[in-house]
C-alpha cells in the first residue's frame, strides 16, 4: 500500500483505487450514505476516474471477462449495488431515529445545516429528488434520511433509489471508460493524464450550482424544522 502522503490524497480518486481498488470503491460509495460520513470524499470524480481504469479494476480483483464493456459493466453494477444499500440503510435511520438529528450538536463530521439544506430539497422536488439527489454532492448524503423522515412510501422510496443509482454509476463510469477510449483514439490524449484537470472540471460542475445558490440564492429560513414534529410526518 502506498503512504498516505497527505489530507489532500482522501481527495484524490486514483488513491482509493491504487490502495484499495474495487472493495474500497465500493465501501466509499456504501458510506457516503450508508454511514453518513463519506460526503466530503470524492462521488462523482472517483466514479468517473473508476471508469477509466475500470478493466484494471475487474482484472485485479476476479479476472478479466475479456471484453471492456462487460468489465465496465460488472463495475457499474456493483457500485449501483452499493449505493442502493448506503440509501436504504440511510432511509430506515431516518425512519428510526432521525427526529433525534435536528437535536443533535454540530460535530466536525456532522453539520445540522446539511441536515436542513436537504430537507428543504426533498420539499420543493418530492419523490424526485432521491433520483436527482444522486449528483449532488452532500445533498445525497442527507437525503434519504429526510425520506425516511419523512415517512416516504417504501416502495416508491425503492424505486426511485434504484433508478437514482444506476442512472449515476452507469453514466459516470461508461463516460470515464469511453471517453478515455474516444479521446485516446481520435486525439492521441490519455485521460490518464489529465486526471487532475478532470477532477477539478468534476467538482466545478457538481459544486459551482451549490455553492452559487449559497451565496446569491435566497436565504431560507430552517428555524421551522426546529420545533417540528416530524413523528406527524407523512409522505
């Protein structure tokens, strides 16, 4: 295993890969929902970068199938898996316990903040945002214990976190796996090398909306979800 060297390598994608390869990819995405404490580790970057070495990936921990695309695809599937159950364990926490969370103090890991952004998410964007939660970083970490809050349907909250899923490692880790072939064929780049300008590209993409609504958005108000009863709750 290579050194941890720095803070900034839980940031960097090809760390996860290089030190723990598929099982840790798959722990990450697990956690990022699952444990509630994976939000400030790379989602969408470490997808997208998996994709790219996505035949390594396979071929280091089962053997290769032989064909990039079945590789890709036993990758993506897993990972969806993975997520499908970070979700479901995050859905029935909330179910369980969480009312107890808006009581709860801020910590180092835990921000009471998150908690109310992405209850105002799922408010304004009802069953959907489970789907579109997916590609928001730190959003898809609270938002299936405000379903489970919230007291969502189950079944629906299933299937709309099944389609969330593999909507997200489908499209990040084809898009890493293809466009690393597509740009190596027709422009003689290797994405390989470029991985530091694509994980800033990523975060840009997936960070600037947040952080635009942030500082020019209108400023809401969470002092209501302090004394709300969310027991009363229904879907």
């Amino acid at each position: 295993m290579e050194d941890f060297n720095s803070w900034k390598d839980l940031l960097n994608p090809e760390f996860y890969i290089n030190n723990g390869g598929f099982w840790l990819i798959l722990f990450i995405i697990f956690a990022e929902t699952g444990l509630f404490i994976g939000f400030f580790l790379p989602g969408d970057s470490l997808l997208f970068v998996s994709g790219i070495y996505a035949v390594k990936i396979i071929s280091e921990t089962f053997g290769s199938t032989g064909s990039d695309f079945l590789d890709t695809t036993i990758l993506a599937s897993a990972v969806a898996l993975a997520a499908i159950i970070g979700n479901e364990i995050g859905y029935y926490f909330g179910r369980k316990t969480g009312p107890a969370l808006y009581k709860k103090q801020d910590t180092m890991l835990f921000k009471k903040k998150h908690l109310y952004q992405a209850h105002e998410f799922f408010e304004k964007n009802g069953a959907l945002a489970i789907i579109m939660a997916r590609f928001l970083p730190v959003v898809r970490t609270f938002t299936p214990i405000i379903a489970g809050i919230v007291k969502m349907d189950k079944k629906a909250f299933l299937r709309d976190n099944i389609i969330g899923a593999v909507l997200w490692s489908f499209l990040l880790i084809f898009a890493g796996h293809y466009l690393d072939k597509l740009f190596m064929d027709q422009f003689g780049i290797d994405l390989k090398k470029k991985l530091e300008l694509i994980i800033i590209v990523i975060v840009l993409i997936t960070t600037v909306p947040v952080i635009i609504k942030f500082l020019f958005g209108k400023k809401e108000d969470f002092s209501k979800y302090e004394s709300h009863d969310f027991d009363e709750d229904v879907k």
